[in-house]
C-alpha cells in the first residue's frame, strides 16, 4: 500500500471530505465537535498548523492528525477499512513517526474501524516499545421515577455550592489530585495545566451546554477545602453526560460519590432527561462497582492508543 501524503498543501476541500467523514463518526456516537471544527481543522492542517496525513486519492481511506499542548500532543485516526486494515494502520505510523523530538507523549483516539478493527490495531501499535493501550467503557443510565423525591442529605460536616461559585484553581487542584496515579491521569496528562485546560473546556461548553443545574461541589466549611465535585453536560436534548467526577484522594469511602451520583441524577430527571451516560477506564475497577451498583449498564467500548518516549523523565508538576 502506498504511504499516506502530508495534508499540508492540500486542497482544503478534499480535506473537509474526510472530516466530515470523522465527524459523521462521532455524531454517531453522540461525541461530535463543536461550532466550525470541520472548516477550521481544514484550514490548519492545509496550512501545516496542525499536522495530518491522507491518501489524496481515496478519501474512503481516512486521515490523521494530530495537535500539541506543550510536550504533549492528542491525535486521531479515521478510516472506514473499506480496503482493509491497512490504510489505517499506515495513517497511524505516519502520525507516529512524524512526531518532533520535543513531543514526549501522546494519546491517539480512532474512529471508522468496527469495534474488533479498532481494538486490534490500538494492540498492534502497543507493541511498539513505551506504548499502552488504555481501554474505556460507557456507562448509560436510564432515567425514572425512581430518580425523583426529596434530594439527598448533604454529607455530614460539607456545603453544598454550585461548581461556579468555586475558584478553577480550586477544581484544577482537585481534578488533578483526584486522578494522579491511575490511567485517568495518563488521558488528561500528568501536568496540572492539563487539567486546567480540560475544566475551561467543560465549563465553556465545549463538550456540550454545561448543566449547572445539574453540577455541584462539596466543600469542608473551615478551613474553606473543596473536597468533590460533579460536573455535567447535555449530549442531546434527552441525554446528559457526567463529564469529570471527583473525590479528594484524603476524603474517600465516605460516600461523597454516592452523594454525588443521587444528587445528579435526580437533578437530570427533573430537568427532562430521560438518560444520563459516563465513560470510565476499565482498570478503575472500583468506579465501575459504583456505577454498576447504582444502576448504570455498560455500553461501548474505545481504546486509546498511549506513547511515551522512551527514557523520557517525566513531566514536571506545576506547584500548588
């Protein structure tokens, strides 16, 4: 099979044809982007701000690109398989092997490929040396009756407050100590700023409306310490998605996430919705207990496919 060519210089309409391939993909799975994605990423990977690839020829074969935040970067790869695994496969070499020195980790996301398809090749590409493949799985809730009546007590000793009536440098320094350690924080990345990013995106609305109503924080009076959070978007008029989850490491099993997960969904099915949906890593053995306990039935599945260079030190933590 011939090498997929670099996408810039292309023409900026063969390039809106496979990315709106990708975003079909992504409607189809209700994780679709936002505003002008499609014209606005034609323009930068034509122009070479943003890095890609694709076989000028046959569009049914896919792209793929990447962006950087830092010394990290996050990349996608689409091919419908229509002639077999390996335009896909050679799209993802591309991406890999185009990567400057000063790129030190990245997470690829796929799309197109059966679910079998994409699975395999996140495996094929893990076996390449500082690779991992980090395996996700939806959670869907279908809201009832059930969900209504008097909300929950607010756990002993904390306030209940609204997430914007709590400082982003606050739910920064909670959303990063909540995930340090596990294969959550290898998907948002192992610097605070990531995480920062990551929570303006939400709140902006970014992933889908933010639902304040919906949303909440809990925080220890005196001294002023949050200590979890819930926060929450719509994905269709019908459907909301818990976005983040958190839980001070220090304040754990004391059913501050059950608190959570009732109070949310009550607040779902009293604004209209009829489901609500989370993703979760499948080695967070613990919050998929949780999520099964209270109701929540596993859907899809996704890999994502993680490379690190090789003797890299690690990334340096911003101070608190």
């Amino acid at each position: 099979m011939a090498e997929p060519h670099p996408t810039q210089g292309a023409r900026r309409a063969d390039l809106e044809e496979r990315l709106q391939a990708v975003r079909r993909e992504l409607v189809r799975r209700e994780e679709s982007p936002a505003g002008s994605w499609i014209e606005d990423s034609a323009r930068d990977l034509a122009a070479g701000a943003k890095p890609g690839w694709y076989f000028p020829e046959r569009p049914e074969d896919g792209i793929a690109f990447y962006a950087r935040r830092g010394s990290a970067a996050y990349g996608h790869v689409h091919s419908s398989g229509a002639n077999g695994p390996g335009a896909a496969d050679a799209l993802a070499r591309a991406l890999l092997g185009g990567l400057p020195a000063d790129v030190r980790s990245i997470n690829v996301g796929f799309s197109g490929l059966p679910a079998e398809a994409e699975n395999a090749l996140a495996h094929r590409l893990g076996q390449r040396p500082g690779s991992r493949v980090i395996e996700r799985q939806v959670m869907e809730y279908a809201l009832t009756s059930a969900d209504e009546g008097a909300a929950p007590e607010t756990p002993r000793g904390l306030q209940a407050v609204g997430v914007r009536d709590v400082t982003l440098e606050a739910l920064t320094d909670l959303d990063w100590r909540s995930f340090r350690g596990t294969a959550d924080e290898l998907l948002v990345g192992t610097h605070v700023d990531e995480y920062r990013y990551v929570l303006e995106t939400i709140l902006a609305g970014q992933l889908g409306r933010f639902v304040d109503e919906a949303s909440i924080a809990l925080i220890e009076p005196a001294p002023i310490r949050l200590v979890a959070a819930v926060l929450t978007a719509e994905q269709t008029i019908r459907r909301a998605i818990l976005v983040d989850l958190l839980v001070d490491p220090e304040r754990q099993r004391r059913g501050y996430g059950r608190f959570l997960l009732r109070w949310t969904l009550r607040s779902l099915r009293g604004l209209g919705y009829d489901s609500a949906r989370l993703w979760v890593t499948k080695e967070n053995t613990p919050a998929l207990a949780l999520y099964a306990k209270f109701g929540f039935h596993a859907g899809a599945e996704a890999a994502i496919y993680r490379w690190e260079r090789p003797g890299s030190d690690p990334q340096p933590h911003s101070p608190r």
